[in-house]
C-alpha cells in the first residue's frame, strides 16, 4: 500500500478507537498496522491462526525480533507447536489484554474477526479421542456427515473448517449451526470499531506472494523448517503454516528444493484467494482499501 495511502487513513482515526484491519497474505496489513501505532499509539494484537505458534516466524511472516521491540505487540508466538488453540482461545486472549491499550488488531483469518465483531457460540471444548477419529477420515467423509445447513455455511475446501464442525456434531449431537445461532454479544460490536479490510489485485498480490516466499528462503525459511523436521506432524495445526510440509518434503528427499519453492508459492497464492473470496462475501460493512 502506498504511503499517501496509509496516511489517508490514519488521518481519519480516532486515536482512542479500536482498529481492525483484514486482509489476504502479503497485503501488506502488518506495515499499515505499525504505522497507526507508530503515530498514535496502542498495540498491534496478532490476527492470524498460524502466527500464535511460537516455532514459526519466518514461514508465517511474523513480525521479527526488532520489529516486536519497536513497539508493543500481542499474541504473537505465544503458543506451543502441540497447544489447542481454537477461535474461543483466541478471544479470550483478546478480552484480557490491557484495558488501557488502544488495540489495532490484524490479521488474515476471517473467523477470529467474526467472533470479534459477531460474536462466538460457547461450545464444549472436543474430546481428544473424538479428534482423533476426524483425524482419521477424508475429507468427504466428514463433508457427508454434515448436516445441510452448516455444510452450506462453510468452507468446504477447508479441512480444518469442516472437521471443527464434525467435531462439535459428533461431541455434542447438535449441529455447529445451531450453537452458533446461540451466540452471545461480541467482544467488539462493528460499530464501535474503526474496521478495514484490504482488497488488492490479484496479480499485485501474486507477484508480492512469489518474492515474499523468496525473501523468506533468504531469510532462513528453510533452517527454520530443518529445526523442525525431527518432530514434524501434519496433523497438528502448527504444521499447516504454508511452506511448512513443502520444505519438510524437501528435506527428506522427496521433492527437489525447486519444486518445494514452487509448491509453496501456489499453496500461499490459493489461500489468498480463498482469504479474498471470504472477505467479499463476510466483511460488506467493511471500509475497503483497494491497492496497489
């Protein structure tokens, strides 16, 4: 986002409000973020479901060290590569930051947003051994054991979507839906908050996809990943940060680097798009940022 742009608006926030800002990968949401509490004040509260993991920073485009120590941020890294850490986690972390803190709050999962501004269903957290026997089915096997109306509420695409909503129906015998409908009020209601979402142009974005991958190899990606090669699970959501499996697979000898590089750049361009699409169709009373 260009510089002018940022500046247009800051200009029109209150400093003592709340701020939200959403966006796909690499949209450059993080660099708006500090600069609101650069210039005014605050902290930047993390947003994001894989950058809660504490041993990924590099693949998950966390702030770095010095950018952390330049002023206060929230909720990053905080979470080990074994914790459960759902939406409702998250939000209670939200709800127990300093009160005196005006929070600027960014990230790119939509869900963490919706419980923020909707509110979230007060569901019984999901047996260990009723995880375990979604984690052993595909995913149309827990697509089919859906009923229709969450099906039609979903990402279908989205195992970790899909099997949540299985989870709470096969622990609880009522559908995801129905808790949700029983949702309590939000933590931040939309109209007392200053909320943005970022909609950049595909192939901006894309191109910015492809050299931030780049940069991050350059930066280390691939020591990161070698760290945590020894005790890799795909199953764990800590695994899922994009570039993760791609260089695991790389390191063992099963695919060339190259090709790694490569996987991990269409993986990080689909789930921008899928962040896009979701976007449109859930954050309409949002202030759009078009870029570049």
């Amino acid at each position: 986002m260009a510089d002018s742009g940022h500046s247009g608006i800051i200009a029109g926030l209150d400093p003592t409000q709340p701020v939200l800002i959403a966006g796909p990968t690499a949209s450059g949401k993080s660099a708006l973020a500090a600069r609101i509490v650069a210039e005014q004040g605050g902290v930047i509260v993390n947003a994001d479901a894989l950058q809660v993991y504490a041993n990924w920073r590099i693949l998950t485009a966390r702030p770095t060290e010095p950018e952390e120590a330049a002023l206060p941020h929230a909720l990053y890294g905080h979470v080990g590569r074994d914790q459960t850490y759902s939406t409702g986690h998250w939000l209670r972390d939200v709800a127990a930051l300093d009160a005196g803190l005006r929070p600027v709050i960014v990230g790119g999962t939509g869900l963490y947003f919706m419980a923020l501004t909707e509110g979230l269903a007060d569901i019984p957290a999901t047996p260990p051994d009723v995880r375990a026997l979604g984690d052993g089915l595909s995913l149309s096997q827990l697509i089919n054991a859906l009923d229709p109306r969450t099906a039609a509420h979903i990402d279908l695409n989205n195992r970790a979507r899909v099997q949540r909503a299985w989870e709470v129906l096969t622990a609880t015998g009522r559908p995801l839906r129905d808790w949700q409908d029983d949702t309590g009020p939000p933590l931040y209601p939309r109209a007392a908050v200053a909320a943005f979402v970022l909609r950049p142009e595909p192939e901006w974005l894309n191109a910015r996809i492809d050299r931030r991958f780049d940069q991050m190899m350059a930066d280390g990606a691939l020591d990161e990943a070698r760290r945590e090669e020894p005790t890799f699970n795909p199953t764990r959501p800590s695994s899922r940060a994009i570039g993760a499996p791609e260089l695991i697979a790389a390191l063992r000898g099963d695919i060339l680097l190259s090709d790694a590089v490569a996987r991990a750049k269409l993986a990080s361009r689909q789930y921008a798009k899928r962040q896009r699409t979701w976007f449109r169709s859930r954050m309409r009373d949002w202030t759009e940022v078009t870029l570049p």
